[in-house]
C-alpha cells in the first residue's frame, strides 16, 4: 500500500477530495468510480462529548423546535438534527413511530428529515410553533420501533379574561 496526501475541497455542505493528477492517470480513474480511504486523522474530542452517556445507553432524545417552522408545517416534515439522528436507524430504513394518530411507519431521509407516511399526524397535532418539543422515545424490546410526544409550547400573552364593562 502506498500512501499519499489529497486535498480537501468544500463544496456546499460537503467536502470533495482531490486526487493527485499523477494518481488518477496511474489508475485510469473515470467518473463514478469508486475508491476506498482510510482515515487517520484523530477523532475530534468535542464528538464524545455530545452526550453524558454512551450513545447506545440513551433511550430518549428531545428536541425542540426552532424559529425556522414554515417549511416543516408547509411540507408536512419533521427535521433531525445530525447530533440526534444517531438515535434512529439510517436514512433509509423503515422504523414505526409510535404516535396519538396511530402507528407509522417511516423513515430518516438521507438529508435528516421525517416525511415518510407523517401528513395524518400533521393534521391531527396542527402547526408546529417555534418552542413546540418533540419527544423520542425508545421501546424497549422491539427494534426500530419508536414513541413520538408532541409539548406544546403555552402561548404567553393570550389571556382568557373577559372585558370589564
């Protein structure tokens, strides 16, 4: 094996590799081609500090919502953030979601979204609002299988009280 160095490139969200030229006309490389790479920078440290516990010990993660809710209500979708989708198995494949509408059975997409199957709970629960928390919870003794609670936030300036004549 014989080991060389490539550049990184960020190219919108992700990054390219950039292969010596020498490299690629040694191998005759063509579009699409694939390559295997091992990695031997150290893992940042902040990573293992993301949780409190092992990744594989936590049964529930909480998420609450952020100002940006239009297009979750407008597209009928939940967003994941990366630091939580360890939670849920890989883009791709079916798990249940466990909600008050029922049983569904959807997936994470490869962009961190929940869409599959989810538009009944999204009539049922009505808008999601900026401080709304969702709640994942794991059941335990059957894979993929996970509850979804829903907290509203309370509206703090809408008052009840009639008007004094």
């Amino acid at each position: 094996m014989k080991e060389f160095r490539v550049k990184l490139k960020k190219v919108g969200s992700g990054f390219m590799i950039r292969l010596p030229k020498m490299i690629s006309d040694r191998f005759r490389f063509r579009d699409g081609d694939e390559i295997k790479i091992s990695i031997l920078a150290p893992v940042p440290s902040e990573q293992g500090d993301l949780w409190k516990k092992p990744p594989e010990e936590i049964t529930s993660v909480s998420l609450t919502l952020s100002e940006d809710t239009h297009s979750l209500n407008m597209y009928n979708r939940i967003y994941i953030p990366a630091k939580l989708r360890f939670f849920f198995p890989p883009a791709g494949v079916d798990f249940i979601l466990r909600t008050n509408v029922g049983n569904l059975t959807t997936h994470l997409t490869s962009d961190g979204f929940i869409k599959k199957n989810i538009f009944r709970w999204f009539s049922f629960n009505g808008p999601l609002e900026a401080g709304d928390n969702l709640d994942f919870i794991e059941e335990q003794g059957t894979p993929h299988k996970y509850r979804m609670v829903l907290q509203k936030q309370l509206m703090a300036n809408v008052t009840d009280k009639p008007e004094k004549k």
